[in-house]
C-alpha cells in the first residue's frame, strides 16, 4: 500500500505525497465504504469459524455448509438484514482501526523508514498493530453481534446483546474497561501479519504492474489489478489468525472476566489444533477470501483513487 505515487521515469521528478491526516480520512473512508459491501461475508464467515468450537470434526451438528448455503441459512434465520449484523460496530471498527493504521504507515513514509529494507513489512505491521488496539472493542462487540442468532442455527456463545451501545455498556459494566480489550491478544497479531502484507505487497505488486506497462499508469485498472494480488497473500497469512481472534472474542467468560475456554492466543492455537486439526485453522477460508479480497481490492482501489483526487487538488491550490 504505497503512500507516494512515482512519477514516469524519465522526468525523475520527487515522490508525491498527502498529509498523514489526510491519509487518515482517506484510508478510513475507503476501508468503511468496502465494509458495507463485505460484511455480509464477515457474517457468515464468524458464523463457520464458530461453528464445531473444540469438537473433533464429524462430532458436532453443521447448520452452516459451504459460502451459498450459508448465506442461505443466514438470510433464513435472521431475515435479509440478518446479513448485515454487526454492520454499526464493522464501521466504527474499520473507522478507528485503518484510520490509525494509514496514518501511522504515513508517517512512516514521511519519516523515510519504508525507504530502508524490510521498512514496508516493519511500518506495515506496526501500524496495523497500533490500529487494532484502538479497534479492539469495535471488533469485539462486532463478533459478538454477528455471532448471534436463533437458537436452531447457533454457534459458538450467544452474548443476547440489543445493540452496539448497549453491548459495550453491558461489557464494562461486568467486566470492566479491560473487558472491553478482552481478545487483543489475538486482534494484534492478527492485524499485525495482515498489515505488513497488504501494505508491502500492494506496493510491489502495483509498482510489478505499472512497469509491465499492461494498464496506463493513471488507470484505476492498477490498482485493482494490484489489489488482486495483494488479496492473496493478506488471507492466506491472515486467516489461522482471524479464526483465533474470532474465538477469543466470542468466548464466554466468568466472573473476574477470564476467557473460560481459551487463556490467550498460544492456548487457542494449541486447542484448536489438538481438538479440531490443523486445518480447523483454515474454517471459513472461502467466505474469508471472498470477504477479505474484495475487502482489501475495494479499499485499496478506493483508497488510491481517493489520493489521487487529494493530490490533485493540492496541485490546484498551489
């Protein structure tokens, strides 16, 4: 995800770039915008990574089988907007978390640390760090939300929130403020390794495709095209991390606010792959793709463009 956009080599004019807090507004705006398109697969994927939690395969009931049925028994269960659960706190997620994370990544470029090598993965992977905590009680009340359902189609623990507001006050009021960043410890390294592949391999990939010369430079085709590749790598790092976060935050807790099925990230690992396989780590990797690529094309896509609308009228004021 370059945060500079290179002008055609023979002028070997300066990198240009946008303010970090206009890469903030920018990148939350285009990550919110993909979000509403993606979220129904956000629904059904939480939906498959819940479903047979630490039971051996073949052992549990599967109300959910495979993206088109699944989406089908959704739609049945919660009606056509039952797609679109935890749709408020999916925004307000994607808000504060990109945003934070573009702004830092920014400041990185500002800094000339992506210029060093390594930097892109090092810049990437800490600012999607930064933003995930910030994020984390969007992202838990989001799980939580979008876990729930009918009591015939339920996986995974039902919370019986009402709302966003009203599952964050009834969060801190139980556990507490550090209930509210309960499971970030699985939130962090998930974004963490999604981070550094987007941002490193969006910028390579988009810098493979201008030099292929396939597209115009200019073209939006560019960044789609770019997008598209860096989608790959994203879930395929990114998806063993999404099915522990998801448990993490879903798990019921006890009174003192501990996790009663999993201590942390390493013990979730651990249970999964004892109780369910290793390729338990994989649930949900069709929906996922189909949520997190178009996801990360659709934001990079809207992202770029939405830069290049900044850069021009920056030119325009001076």
């Amino acid at each position: 995800m370059p945060l500079t956009r290179t002008q055609p080599a023979s002028g070997m004019e300066d990198m240009e770039t946008v303010a970090p807090a206009v890469d903030l507004v920018l990148g939350a705006s285009a990550c919110c915008l993909a979000c509403v398109f993606t979220n129904p697969l956000e629904v059904v994927k939480t939906r498959l990574q819940l479903q047979g939690e630490l039971r051996a395969p073949g052992t549990y009931p599967r109300p959910y089988r495979g993206l088109v049925a699944s989406v089908a028994a959704v739609a049945r269960a919660d009606g056509l907007c039952g797609l679109q659960k935890g749709l408020a706190a999916g925004l307000l997620y994607q808000g504060l978390m990109n945003g934070v994370r573009f702004y830092c990544y920014s400041l990185a470029c500002q800094a000339g640390l992506t210029q060093q090598p390594g930097g892109t993965v090092v810049a990437g992977a800490v600012a999607g760090a930064l933003g995930a905590f910030i994020g984390s009680p969007a992202y838990l009340v989001k799980t939580q939300l979008q876990a729930q359902t009918v009591a015939a189609m339920a996986v995974g623990h039902q919370h019986h929130h009402q709302s966003i507001l009203g599952a964050m006050e009834t969060i801190w009021r139980q556990q507490g403020l550090a209930g509210l960043w309960r499971g970030v410890g699985g939130a962090v390294p998930r974004v963490m390794v999604g981070s550094a592949a987007q941002l490193a391999t969006f910028a390579s990939a988009k810098a493979w495709v201008q030099e292929q010369q396939w597209l115009p430079e200019d073209s939006w085709l560019v960044a789609l095209a770019a997008g598209m590749i860096s989608s790959v790598a994203v879930v395929a790092v990114m998806t063993p991390f999404d099915v522990v976060s998801t448990r993490l935050y879903n798990q019921p807790v006890d009174g003192a606010g501990k996790g009663q099925l999993y201590g942390g990230l390493a013990d979730c690992l651990v249970k999964i792959w004892q109780q369910e396989g290793p390729l338990a780590l994989y649930k949900g990797l069709g929906p996922a793709y189909l949520r997190l690529g178009p996801h990360t094309i659709l934001s990079m896509l809207f992202w770029d463009e939405l830069r290049k609308l900044a850069m021009r009228g920056q030119h325009q004021d001076t």
